[in-house]
C-alpha cells in the first residue's frame, strides 16, 4: 500500500512538472513565429521593394545634393558647387500587397546658404516589373537670413533665384524594371515657387514643370531632367517680367554608388539653358541659367 500511494502522488505531480515546460515550448514557437515574420518582411523588401502588408517600415539616408538630383529628383534644381547634403528620412505602410503610402522629411543642409527642409507624403503602387507613384511635397527655408559665401563661385539658391521662399509641387514617378539589377525611371513635376518679398526681378511667384527621364544599373544610376519656370499670370510688379516670359534648361548626373559606402556624383548642371542670366538695361537679373559641370565625392560615415 505506501508504495502504491507513492505511485500515485508522483502521478498526479507529473503534470505540475511539465507546466514549466509547455510554457517555455509557447514561448519558442512565439518567437519562431516572429522571427518567421520578420524574415518574411526582408524577403518581400528585397524582392518587390516595398514592405510585407500591415507592416512598417522606417528608413533613413543621407547623400549629397548632386547624387540626389543624378538620382531624377526633378523638384528642385540645386547648385552642385555649393555641396551640400541631404538627410532623408521616410515612413512605408503596406496597405495591400501592391499598394504603400509614404510619408518623409528631408533636409539640405549647407555651409554657404540656409538650410531647406521639406515634407513629402504620397503613395506607391508596385506590380513587380514596373511602379507608379505620387506624392505631394514641400520646401521651404525656415531662416531667410543668408549665411557668408564660403566657396567661391558657389552661388546660393534653388532653380538658379537666390530669393527663394518656398515652393509646392504635385510628382509623379515610376519605374520599369528590366530585370533584379536594372530599369529605367520616369518623373513629372508641376509646383509654384514663392520668392521672398522685395527681390529684384519683382514677382512673387513663378510656376514650374521638371520632366526626368532616367537609367539605373547595379551601382550606377543616371539621369536627364528638364524644366521651364514662369511666371505665374497675372502676378507681378509693375515693369516685371509677362506671363509669356519662360526660363528652360536641362541637367544631366550620374551617380556611382562606391562599395564603401561612398558615391562619386558627376555631370552638368544647365547643361542647354534659354534666357540671359546677366543683368539688362530695361529689366531685373534673370535665373542664373550658367552652365555648371561638377565631380562630387560623398562619403558616409
């Protein structure tokens, strides 16, 4: 009889020993099951370029001005001589497997003129070989105060107006890819630029449209963008420029982006321009329009 009892006591205790191990067998499949997730995620970033749906996801970069615009970023023309880097940061939500919205603040950040920040929040639909997105951005300079010019021959400002405030634009890009290492891109741009209050070629406002037409293989990515400002009609100063009155001009960048977390940026900026970027009896200065080569190396650290 005891060791009868004695049987039966450890049988009933047997399951309250084995409680701990169910437990800890939850846990590891749990974390299985995450890990499983997140592998999924990183498949699905790395084979469609967009993140697995209901998921987030968070990037952030930084790069130079010229290998930004190489890269067929037809918003704004920025002069390469002057440096600059650009800091992006970016928000993807995947709604559906094909569709994800976006949301990002970027800085350009300079020695020589004021800083730009500028907000972008658009959506992305991916059907593998090719996407298609738009977005609404932007850009403005929090301080208007200029800062010395450092370099010499860097002029400051953006689109060739050193009085620039502000600007709005509505973009549209896609991209047809050839295979997993190559595709060619496409963009569109149509937006207003604000000019401080008080410049000198006496308008407030100038409309803008950016065409860009672009190349991307392994490392190497390049790009064509044309654009044409006016103004904008029936704004303007007394003896300032008509609505006929359009300024053209197309860039050319190519960017190598180098193993070591480096990229060389080279091409021209204004590379074909129309109008006169010198001073005229009868008129206010024009856009500077000159035509700018530049080689930019920038190195992540």
């Amino acid at each position: 009889m005891p060791i009868a009892n004695l049987m039966r006591r450890l049988l009933l205790t047997l399951p309250l020993l084995c409680v701990p191990l169910l437990a800890a067998g939850q846990t590891l499949s749990g974390d299985q099951a995450s890990n499983m997730a997140w592998l999924q995620q990183q498949q699905a970033l790395s084979q469609t370029g967009q993140p697995a749906q209901g998921s987030l996801l968070v990037q952030s970069q930084s790069t130079s001005t010229a290998s930004a615009q190489a890269q067929g970023n037809a918003g704004l023309s920025l002069n390469p001589l002057s440096g600059g880097t650009v800091n992006a940061s970016s928000l993807q939500y995947s709604i559906t497997p094909n569709v994800t919205a976006q949301a990002g603040v970027t800085q350009r950040s300079w020695v020589n003129q004021p800083r730009i920040i500028g907000s972008e929040v658009g959506a992305t639909y991916n059907a593998g070989r090719y996407s298609l997105g738009v977005s609404v951005a932007q850009d403005q300079v929090p301080n208007t105060t200029a800062l010395p010019r450092v370099l010499p021959g860097a002029v400051t400002g953006v689109n060739g107006l050193q009085d620039f405030d502000s600007s709005t634009q509505v973009n549209a890009n896609g991209r047809f890819a050839f295979n997993n290492n190559s595709g060619v891109l496409l963009g569109a741009s149509m937006g207003r630029i604000r000019l401080l209050p008080g410049n000198l070629m006496g308008l407030t406002t100038l409309d803008q449209k950016a065409l860009s037409f672009g190349i991307d293989h392994g490392p190497i990515s390049g790009s064509i963008i044309g654009r044409t400002m006016q103004p904008e009609p029936g704004i303007g100063l007394p003896g300032a420029y008509t609505a006929d009155r359009r300024w053209n001009s197309i860039d050319l960048g190519v960017t190598w982006r180098l193993p070591w977390q480096g990229s060389l940026s080279f091409g021209a900026q204004n590379l074909w321009s129309s109008g006169n970027n010198t001073n005229t009896p009868v008129g206010p200065p024009e856009p500077d329009q000159s035509r700018t080569p530049y080689v930019q190396y920038h190195q992540d650290l």
